[in-house]
C-alpha cells in the first residue's frame, strides 16, 4: 500500500522482441487500473537488453499499439520523467554499479558452465520454461573468497543462493506465497556470458531506481519474484509490492506467447478490432 512519503508508481515494461499480444495488454490494463485508482504514476520501460531478438520496430509499435488500445503513461522513452533513461540499453551504468555491489558482498561468484553441462551434471533433461536447479558445479567452497575480476566474456555470474531459506511473500493476486532456495530454484545468472545483465538483476535495479511501489506482471514470472527479493535484499533495497495476474491462453490451453501472431494487438487492429471489443475476450480465461 502506497504511503504519504511513498505515492503510488506502477510501471508497464514491454520488451520489443516481437508484437504484443492480447495478454499483455491485459496484464498491462491491470496495471493501468491499479495505478489509477491509488491516484499514483504509471512508468512506461523499454525492456530492450536482448540485442539478438530486439528490433527497433517492435518497439516503436508497442509504443503504438499500447496508446491505441488505450493505456496512458506519465513517464517512459517517449515522454521523459525523473528517474530516466527509460530504455534499458541506456541503463549499463546502474547495472553494473549493482553487479559490483553484489560482488563485494560475496554474493555472486563466476560460472563457467554451460546449459549442456548443467542438464548432464542432473542427470535428466529438464522439462519447462523454468531454468533447472543449478548443481552448484563452480560454486566457490565454503572458505573461499570468489574471484574479484570484473564481468567478462564466456563466464556466467551466478547468485548464490541461501539453500533451505523459505522466500515468501503476500501477493496481491495469488495470496501468499513460498519458495524453498536451492529446491524451487537454485543459484541463478545475474550477468551473461555475453556481457549483459540477465533478467533477474536488471528488472530490481531499474524498479528500485523508478521507485517502483507495486510491480503488476504475470503469473509465470512468480518463481522470478523470490529470486527478486533475494537480490533486493543483498543490495540492501526495499522491494516493491507484487501482483501476478493470470495468464491468457488459447484454445488449447497454451499460454499465450509472441508466436501467437493472429492474437497481437497490431493483427487484431488491422482486422478491425476495437479496444473494447478485445476487452470483452477477457471474459473468457482462454482467447481464440
């Protein structure tokens, strides 16, 4: 709940690797609504860090079709704000002030394996979206002080993980929730082999630094959450409140994904859709 000394900042965060689809403009009309209805602010952020799928058309489109499907933000790449850049190829500098942070507290050390090496240390192919639970193959011994060099090409840097720490958390959609570190979710990346900062880090450095109060996404992003709030906490930051809205799916109970071509908001507009017309499919969990 936002506080005098803490008004109320939601952010949409689309990520230009493709067009956007009727779910996340569903979870981003959630997110418009409660920003709303707190009287609070609604950041826009160009999550733009994967060079190899980014292109600048898909992001000058979800610029497009998220203001023709009717969403209003107060701050973001096309209209500036306090707490900029709003891209988050713009951003490098606070994500590696962060990695050096989380460096210094010992809490990260250099990986070097790769997703091969980790499924035939398991012993079982890995099944699903979610990363499997790393086996700990480089994980520095108890005593030893990981390497201090700086992020470099061909090493993963990995987050080491409290094994056995219960991370839970209220949300504002899925009640409360809980994960076990090292059985629901292992050591995870927090800066690429390519030199870029994965996911996990540069989502908490950016809702941090915009002052983020509640973080409104999908429900398949509610594992992410617990690895989140480790990260907050081991750069000594607030987190923000969550809520995981339900996913969308097609006629075949698949959730739906950027491949969904016939469901992306361009595609539905150029059919003749209208804003209102692609609200009314919500109510149905399953969209066709």
């Amino acid at each position: 709940m936002a506080t005098a000394a803490a008004p109320y900042r939601g952010r949409l965060a689309p990520s230009p690797t493709g067009h956007l689809h009727l779910g996340h403009a569903r979870t981003f009309w959630i997110a418009q609504a409660c920003a709303r209805a707190a009287g609070g602010t609604l950041v826009l952020r160009d999550e733009d860090l994967d060079a190899a799928r980014v292109r600048p058309e898909f992001a000058a489109a979800a610029l497009e079709d998220l203001q023709w499907f009717g969403l209003r933000w107060d701050e973001g790449p096309d209209c500036g704000g306090r707490y900029g850049p709003y891209r988050q190829s713009e951003r490098r500098d606070f994500y590696l002030a962060a990695f050096a942070e989380l460096r210094a507290r010992g809490a990260v050390y250099p990986c070097s394996c790769s997703r091969r090496d980790i499924q035939q240390a398991l012993g079982a192919p890995h099944a699903g979206e979610e990363e499997p639970v790393y086996p700990g193959t480089c994980r520095p011994r108890p005593g030893m002080t990981p390497s201090a060099a700086p992020p470099g090409p061909g090493v993963n840097w990995r987050f080491r993980v409290p094994d056995g720490e219960v991370v839970g958390f209220a949300d504002g959609a899925c009640g409360l929730r809980e994960y076990t570190a090292g059985r629901d979710f292992g050591d995870f990346v927090v800066w690429r082999h390519d030199g870029v900062p994965a996911y996990q880090l540069a989502v908490v450095v950016d809702d941090a630094a915009m002052r983020i109060t509640e973080v409104v996404r999908g429900a398949d992003l509610l594992l992410s959450t617990a690895r989140q709030l480790l990260v907050y906490r081991a750069l000594g930051l607030t987190p923000p409140a969550f809520r995981h809205t339900p996913l969308l799916t097609d006629e075949h109970g698949v959730r739906l994904a950027k491949r969904h071509a016939a469901l992306s908001l361009r595609t539905l507009r150029d059919r003749g859709a209208t804003p209102a017309g692609c609200r009314e499919r919500w109510r149905d969990p399953t969209v066709s």
